[in-house]
C-alpha cells in the first residue's frame, strides 16, 4: 500500500543545515498497522507528514498504492489527500462547529454527496467511533478521548485507504488511551484500512502494531514484525526504549552474575508455550533446578508472550546442551 524509498528532508536552523530524515526507506502492506517509534527528535511527525506530501521532502519517493505523490502537483495532491485520513495529538477540531459538522466538514469540502447522503454518512461514522449520542455537543464540551474520536471519524469521512496517525493517544490517560487503540484495531478490521501510526510509547507499538520501524536521528535503525522487534532488539535504541518499558528482560549486569556465581538463562516464551509449565517439564527431564532472577508475562496484540531471567542451580545435562532441549518446546534459550 505505502512504499517510501530513500526519503531525505533537511532543514535550515540559525544558518545551519539540519538533517530531519536521511535516506530513509519503508515497504507497508495492505490492511497493515504500521508503527514508527523514537524518541523525541528522531524524525517520526517529519517522516508521516511526508507521507501525504504535507511536508515535502528534498530527495526520495513516496508512493501510495499506484500513486507517485512526490510527482504530483498541488492540485493533484488535494484531490488525493482526501484519501489519506490524518489524525492529530491534539484533536484539531473546528471549536464553533458541533460533533456532527466537524465530521461532515470534509464531506463537504470533496463535494461529492448531496444533503442527504452526508447526513447518512455522518451518522454511520458517529455509530463507528461511539459518539451518536453526542452529535449535537461541540467540543470543548467532550473528555479529551471524546475528541479524538471525533477526529478519527472525521478523518474516515472520504473513506480512505490509508489512516495516519500523528501521536493520536500522546495527549490521552492510559485508559482513555486503550479505548482509542481498542477503536483503531477495530477499524482495521473491519474496514481493512492501513494504518500507520507514531508514536513515542512502546506500549502502543505492542498492543496496536502488525509491525515497526524504530527512527533515529532520522533513520531507520530496525524495522520487522513486532514480536521480533520487540523480543530479540538488534540496535541499542531499541534496547534502551524496551528498558525503560521493564517488558522485556535484559541481560544482567556483570557484578550481579558475578554474585549469582552460576550461568543464567534467558528464557523466551512465545504463544501457546507462554501458558504451559515448559520449565518444569525440562527441570524433570534435565534434573534441572534453577533460581528465578526476573520475569514478566504480558501479551503483543494478543499474542500471550513471557521471558525469564533464571539461573542455573543444578543440571544432569551440560548447559551449552540446555538451548536445544527448551527449543524442541517451542521455547528460545540464551545461555548469558
């Protein structure tokens, strides 16, 4: 659905060149949800807002289905715009325009429905976010999860291919925020539409995301399918953002294995292995005995997942053997 290829956008800061994203190439498919996460500074809102052309790159190509927006002038541009939904942080909605004309402001604008057809409209999309009881209320009377789904509706209105998500839950609480991830997974479903999102919150990429790409200093550091990215990270910003989330377990530092005094395992579990009582299958079959150090269980976009941080105690088989005996359980062993 979305190809961009070698992106590159510079910009002028006290006299001096500043490189917001360098080279940077992203292949997302069709009924994808796409995230891009780093932190602040690594390029995400320059990267989406080149996605529909709202910032225009220097150099690079960005293509949507058959569309070769950076070839297109401005006019072609507005038309194909109407396509692409956006939702912003921080809502954007039309303060003197109810619930109901802040949807059908782009309907509008395309005019392309008569009177009649966009009242239709704007009702099925008020059904969809939750909000038919509020479509008379304007916004500065809706919580701030309220609003954004105003905005989601609104950006649905043309009925696009493609969503783009601009730190759609950043100005959220962490309940409110689920429910919108929760609205947005809904939509992908049942529309098939591809979305992609940024965001600076790990938690948003595991819950929501199919896959990821981490941005640093305007480039693409890793990108793959979530779970992989999220449990085997290769570069250390992905490392360090995964840290501070506590949802992955790391390695121990030296002083600490020096303590323990034994070898550690790391110990990743993922789908149906994540819920069955694998190590004490193999403490049984390799007179295994371990102590715990650290674990978490959690899920990535519903797909249950557990790492453990063990050491080793006591074994009837090597412990360079041990990879291989969890691995015929479907469970990956890193001796540390």
């Amino acid at each position: 659905m979305i190809q961009v290829r070698d992106l590159t956008k510079h910009y002028s800061h006290h006299g001096r060149r500043v490189a917001a994203l360098e080279r940077v190439s992203l292949r997302i498919d069709e009924g994808t949800i796409f995230g891009i996460i780093g932190r602040s500074g690594a390029g995400k809102s320059t990267l989406i807002r080149c996605l529909n052309l709202l910032e225009r790159p220097d150099s690079g190509e960005v293509r949507i289905g058959d569309d070769a927006l950076t070839a297109y002038s401005e006019r072609q541009l507005q038309q194909r715009r109407q396509r692409i939904g956006m939702v912003f942080q921080h809502f954007n909605l039309l303060r003197s325009r109810t619930v109901a004309a802040n949807v059908r402001f782009p309907l509008e604008l395309a005019g392309e429905l008569d009177a009649a057809q966009m009242d239709a409209r704007v009702d099925e999309l008020l059904a969809l976010v939750g909000l038919q009881d509020h479509q008379h209320k304007r916004p500065a009377q809706l919580s701030g999860g309220q609003k954004q789904r105003v905005g989601i509706a609104r950006a649905l209105a043309n009925r696009p291919d493609v969503l783009l998500c601009d730190e759609a839950t950043s100005a959220l609480d962490p309940e409110t925020t689920d429910s919108i991830l929760a609205l947005l997974a809904d939509i992908n479903r049942q529309l098939r539409l591809t979305i992609v999102l940024i965001t600076h919150d790990m938690r948003v990429i595991r819950q929501l995301c199919d896959e990821v790409a981490v941005l640093d200093h305007g480039r693409v550091v890793e990108q793959g399918r979530v779970i992989d990215v999220l449990l085997q990270p290769q570069h250390a910003v992905t490392q360090s953002l995964l840290a501070e989330t506590g949802l992955v377990q790391g390695a121990l530092q030296g002083q600490w294995r020096e303590r323990i005094g034994t070898p550690v395992l790391k110990l990743t579990f993922v789908g149906e292995p994540a819920l069955q009582p694998v190590l004490d299958k193999v403490g049984r079959e390799a007179g295994l005995r371990v102590n715990l150090l650290a674990g978490t269980l959690s899920e990535i976009k519903a797909t249950p997942f557990g790492q453990l941080l063990a050491g080793v105690v006591a074994s009837d088989v090597a412990v360079s053997a041990l990879p291989d005996i969890f691995a015929r359980e479907g469970v990956r062993c890193e001796v540390l």
